[in-house]
C-alpha cells in the first residue's frame, strides 16, 4: 500500500458533499494517477479503513467518506 495513494484518494474524499463508490473516485482522480481500477482504490480504502481512517458504507455497491 502507498501512502502517497491514499493521500490523492482522501483528497476526493475531503471534497465530496457524500459517500463515493470506487468508481466515481476514480473517475474524480487526476490523470497520471497510478491507481489504475476501481478494485485498487477499493483495497486502498479496505486497508485504512481497519485502521479507522475511513468508514465504509456497505451498500451495493460500497461506498467510501473519511471518518469523521
């Protein structure tokens, strides 16, 4: 995991007016981004979600915000 990843995910995050799905932080990420796939972004915002930076909203699909 980089954090550097993560980093450019939560900016999205921080901007957003509500909880986003994989895909649409994806499509919200700036070109050259290495992230690459909705599933990649998903497994980011897994990992720090364990950790209790990001709370997941287990919809169909999931949805991701920045714990608050």
């Amino acid at each position: 995991m980089n954090a550097r990843e993560y980093e450019r995910i939560r900016g999205v995050l921080a901007k957003a007016d509500e909880p986003l799905t994989a895909r649409e932080i994806l499509a919200l990420l700036e070109d050259g981004e290495k992230l690459d796939s909705p599933h990649r972004v998903a497994t980011v915002l897994g990992r720090w979600a364990d950790r209790g930076e990001v709370d997941v909203i287990a919809d169909r699909p999931y949805r991701y915000q920045l714990n608050t």
